[in-house]
C-alpha cells in the first residue's frame, strides 16, 4: 500500500515515522509518504490551495491516506485567531477530502480533537454520539466547528460513496516534536520552554489560570501507534473513535508533574489568575476504543513528561519555538 500522511513535520507526524521504523509490526511492503509544506521538494504541498492538492494527488497514486495537517494551536492562539483558524482548517479539510474522492482513496484516518465536544454538555464522560450535542467552548470554536464539519464529511462519504473513513479524536497531546514556541504553544510544551528558560534565567516561573481545570492527556508515541493500528485494520467499524487513557489531571497537577521532572521547587510558581482557564472539564469516555484495543499499552504520564522533557533538552536548538 502507498500512504501519503499530510502533516509530516508536525509532533504527530514525526511520531508516525518513528513508529513505522521501529515497530516490531512489519511495514517495509508498504510506503508512506509525509506531505511537509516546510521542505522545498515535490512533499511541499499547500494544503489550503485547492489546485495545488488536487494537481499532487493525481500525480500521485495513493491507496490509504493518514490526515494529520491542520491550522492548530494553543489557547491563546485559538483566542485570538478563530476567524482565520476556521477558515484555514475548512479550506484543507475539504481540499483533502476532494482529492480523496477524486483519486479513489477509499480508505484513511482522519484526525479531530476533543475540543469539538460541546462546552456545557449534558452528562460527562462524554461520548462519541455527543459530538453535535451543543455549541463548543468559545475559545476555540473556529477550530472546533471546522474539524466537527470534517468528521460529518467522512460520514457522508462513508453512506454515499463506499469509502472506509475513520475520524479519531486525540484528548490532549503531547511528547517529542512537539511546538515548544511560547505565543502559541498547548500546555506542556509551553510550561516545558517557560519554566526552562525562568530556571535558566533565575527568574519566578508562572502559569496561567487558577489551575483548576481538568485535562486528560495522551502521549504522541502512542498516539501514532493507535493511528497506524487503525489504518490497517478493517474490522474496526466505527466511524468516529476517542483515544485515551483513564487518568485525568488538574492542571496544577500537570505544572507540578512537569516541575518535579526539571528538579523544580514547585512551591515557587506563581499562578497569573488574570489569564484564561479555558474550559473547566472536557472529559471523554473511552469505552469503545477499549472494545477494540482492550489491552492497548499507553505510556505513564510521568514517563511521558520525562520522555518528553528528555528530548526537549537533547533538542533544544532544532525545536519549534
């Protein structure tokens, strides 16, 4: 099989190619190729230009496609920029999903993110059949709203036109490749560069809010062996799948994690109350991924963070920042 999987250089598509050198899983009969609107080849496609994706995927002869690229960001990115992040995620989405159906491409996963469920939902965990329940949280509703209309593309391709569409929803990720740029950053990235560089400095490190919100986390490794598990397997009938763990933190214990990994005082951070906590609680329920991945293995957490620390540092003057 012939994969082209859009967002290669981004955390998630890196984790993919990582993955599928080092998996005990066979993959040499098949090819993947990572679309990188960053490298100057024939991989750097505009995402957001629909010419320039239609004319590649038909240059281009694929059988399965991984759809990872997207217009993403922080809170405060998503804050300050819904409008454009609507309008962006809208353009590559549809652009993909054209192309798809114009070179038989029956069959691929595409990527959302728990930030589709609605703000005020009526019962928590939430489920996949929640999605369209009610409005987003407004901090990101330009994004939200974007991937909720893509996960209602790859339905209807699904009932009309014989495609094997699959759409899995992340809750929070983070780990190696990520973007550790502090404007624009999620939230372990961002505390990681922060609180490195106040150390560095002998400055007070800070984090945002009141600390109080609740986070499930997932670790991008993992993540990548999901997708790549999911891609191959046709048995897999759902349309729509949340991946995650049981565990769930508070932010404050999350800063705290990450402080304990640097050999911090977490007594020393100072919380800048005046900056948004964002949604309180967005809690996904993962009893339909455990029926089809019942003994999958995911990463502790605070592994994850040390792992994720750990190649930050061995990184720090390649990373996105």
């Amino acid at each position: 099989m012939r994969i082209c999987c859009t967002g290669g250089n981004g955390m998630v598509g890196k984790c993919i190619q990582d993955f599928v050198l080092t998996s005990e899983l066979k993959y040499e009969e098949h090819e993947f190729v990572f679309l990188n609107r960053s490298l100057n080849n024939e991989q750097s496609v505009d995402l957001t230009n629909r010419e320039h994706v239609l004319n590649y995927f038909e240059n281009h002869a694929f059988d399965y496609i991984i759809h990872l690229a997207a217009d993403v960001g922080g809170l405060f990115k998503n804050l300050n920029g819904n409008t454009s992040m609507f309008s962006n995620n809208i353009k590559i989405n549809e652009n993909i999903m054209e192309a798809c159906i114009k070179n038989n491409i029956k069959r691929g996963v595409f990527i959302l993110s728990s930030c589709i469920f609605p703000h005020e939902p009526s019962v928590f965990p939430m489920t996949e059949e929640m999605i369209h329940e009610s409005p987003p949280h407004y901090s990101n509703e330009g994004y939200a709203y974007a991937k909720r209309m893509m996960h209602m593309q790859c339905q209807q391709y699904n009932q009309t036109m014989n495609t094997k569409f699959i759409c899995l929803i992340p809750v929070n990720l983070y780990g190696p490749y990520d973007n550790f740029n502090p404007h624009n950053s999620h939230l372990i990235p961002g505390l990681m560069h922060r609180f490195h560089h106040n150390k560095q400095c002998g400055d007070n490190s800070i984090a945002y809010g009141t600390g109080t919100p609740l986070r499930q986390m997932l670790f991008a490794p993992d993540f990548a062996h999901i997708i790549c598990n999911t891609l191959f397997d046709l048995t897999i009938k759902a349309t729509v799948l949340i991946c995650c763990n049981d565990e769930e933190f508070q932010i404050k214990e999350i800063v705290e994690k990450i402080a304990n990994v640097m050999d911090m005082d977490t007594t020393l951070i100072q919380w800048d109350t005046t900056k948004s906590d964002g949604c309180m609680r967005k809690t996904v329920s993962n009893s339909s991924f455990k029926s089809f991945f019942p003994n999958f293995a995911f990463t502790p957490f605070h592994k994850g963070i040390k792992d994720s620390y750990d190649w930050y540092i061995s990184n720090l003057h390649n990373i996105r920042k």
